[in-house]
C-alpha cells in the first residue's frame, strides 16, 4: 500500500473512534440521566419479560436488578390480577402489541413485600430499524396517596348521604 492510501486509513479510523467515543459519552450522560430520575423506569420486550429498571424502580419496587431482569413483568410488579379483578396479564399483553393504545394508563401495581401501590404509566414503543416493534418503555409515577384520598372521598360522601338521608 502506498504512504498516502494508509494516511488516508489512519486518518478515517481516527474519524471512526472519535465518533464512536461521542457515542459512548452520550450513552453515559442518557443513562446517567435515567438512573437519577425520581420516577420509575423500565423496558419490557414484547413477551413482556423486563429488560431494564432504573435504580429508583428497584428501590420503590424492593427488588435488585437481578431479581427482575428477564422475568415477566406479570408476577413481580405486577399483580396476576387487580384489586377489581382486571387481568394483568390480559393487559400487559394488549400493551405490548399495541404500546401507542396505551400511551398513558393507571394500574395497580405489588411490591416485593405485597403491598398494593397504583402507578400512572406513560408507555411508548420501542422499534427496530425495520420498524418492527421490539419492546417498551414505560415511565411510572407513583400515585398510591392520590388514589387513597379520592376513596376516601368517595366513601366520606356516601357516609354524609346516609346521614343525610337518616335526617
């Protein structure tokens, strides 16, 4: 190989590696960005398996990374069913076919330790460079107190219509 063709490779592998080292340093500050947030983030594939949970999702959810990863979403932060008998399973699979359908929904969700929380999800899908739909992201948002307070109300306004009523 003549000098100049082998200049002209060293000076593209060059180029290659700064880009390469531009992506790595924009995939540290996403993720970065991801494990700081105060809200719950995860990835599920399209078998509805977990693919990736942010530390705040372990820490609210009380299980390590290794608990979760490659298990179904169904059965560990999700209930088999909720409290009002909707089938988790029934919904996470209609999620997973068709994330844009459920771009914002609630749910019951279950700690490690079996208590009930509800969550407001935002879900977006995940697609490969054919298109195909791969797998979801999900951010969740805990609102266990707000769902608490309108029961409350609920049932406070029922107890004032009955005394009401007894009046």
């Amino acid at each position: 190989m003549d000098e100049k063709r082998i200049t002209e490779l060293e000076r593209r592998i060059e180029e290659l590696l700064r880009i390469v080292k531009s992506v790595s340093d924009d995939e540290k500050k996403y993720r970065a960005m991801v494990e700081s947030a105060n809200s719950i983030i995860i990835n599920v594939d399209r078998q509805g398996r977990l693919t990736f949970i942010n530390e705040y999702a372990e820490n609210f959810f009380g299980y390590s990374k290794s608990e979760l990863l490659g298990k179904k979403i169904v059965g560990t932060i999700f209930p088999y069913n909720e409290s009002s008998g909707r089938d988790m399973e029934e919904l996470i699979d209609r999620i997973t076919q068709s994330p844009e359908a459920f771009k914002n929904n609630e749910s019951e969700n279950i700690t490690k330790d079996g208590r009930r929380v509800w969550i407001s999800w935002t879900n977006r899908g995940i697609y490969d460079a054919d298109g195909r739909l791969s797998g979801i992201i999900s951010v969740g948002n805990d609102i266990t107190a707000q769902k608490d307070m309108e029961r409350a109300l609920r049932e406070g306004k029922i107890e004032w219509e009955n005394i009401f009523d007894a009046i």
